[in-house]
C-alpha cells in the first residue's frame, strides 16, 4: 500500500482566481496541514492574499497542469482543486484534459468548482 500524501493542488483559471482566493482564505485552517503547490500565477495570488506557502509550477499555459498531472500519476498528490471557467477557451486545453484524466485514472479527488470543493474538504479525508 502506497503511502498517504499530504499535498493539495490548486489551480484556477483567470476568470475563477477570485473564488479561488474565497476558498482558500475560508478554509486556510484546513489548507495550512498541508503541503500546497499550484499553477504559477494561482499559487502567487494565494501567498500574496491568504499568507500560505504554496510551491509554484510553472503556469497552466506554460506547462503547470501537465506538470500537476504528473504528480498524480505519481501518486504524490491528494486532491486537486481545479476552479476551471466552463464558458472560457484554453489554448491549453489538451494539458486540461490530461489533468482530468489523471486524476480519475488514479481515483483523486477533484474539485472544479467552489460546490465541490466545499464537499471535498469538509470531508477532512485528504
């Protein structure tokens, strides 16, 4: 048996940053026992607006989701708090996709919108 991660990621497109920021600072409690990494410009917004430390991949465009895929493939990531704007275009969309993939194949928790999330860690099983 694999041993039980303590890292979260967290990734929000443009247009769903602000409730990224929401979530988080209303649950830094929670958040603060573990280890966080996010997409480059996700992962600053939350150290500069919730005070977490947070390590930073590169952004989605440039590579950050696939990068986050990886580790869940790897088994190194507990859950994925993926806040993605369903009205928007990606040009990154294939990384998107894979993330998603990923996290099924390997049965992690994902969360893409503000709702699950709130169900994902009020379960405190992460």
């Amino acid at each position: 048996m694999t041993e039980v991660t303590r890292t979260v990621a967290l990734i929000a497109h443009d247009n769903k940053k602000d409730d990224m920021i929401a979530f988080v600072s209303a649950h830094r409690d929670v958040l603060v026992q573990y280890n966080l990494i996010a997409t480059g410009t996700t992962g600053q917004m939350i150290i500069d607006h919730c005070q977490l430390s947070v390590t930073r991949m590169l952004s989605g465009p440039l590579g950050g989701d696939a990068q986050i895929a990886a580790l869940v493939a790897e088994g190194k990531i507990a859950a994925v708090f993926f806040f993605i704007d369903p009205l928007g275009k990606h040009p990154h969309d294939p990384d998107i996709n894979s993330l998603l993939r990923i996290c099924n194949v390997h049965d992690v928790p994902l969360a893409t919108n503000a709702a699950t999330a709130e169900y994902v860690i009020s379960m405190k099983t992460l």
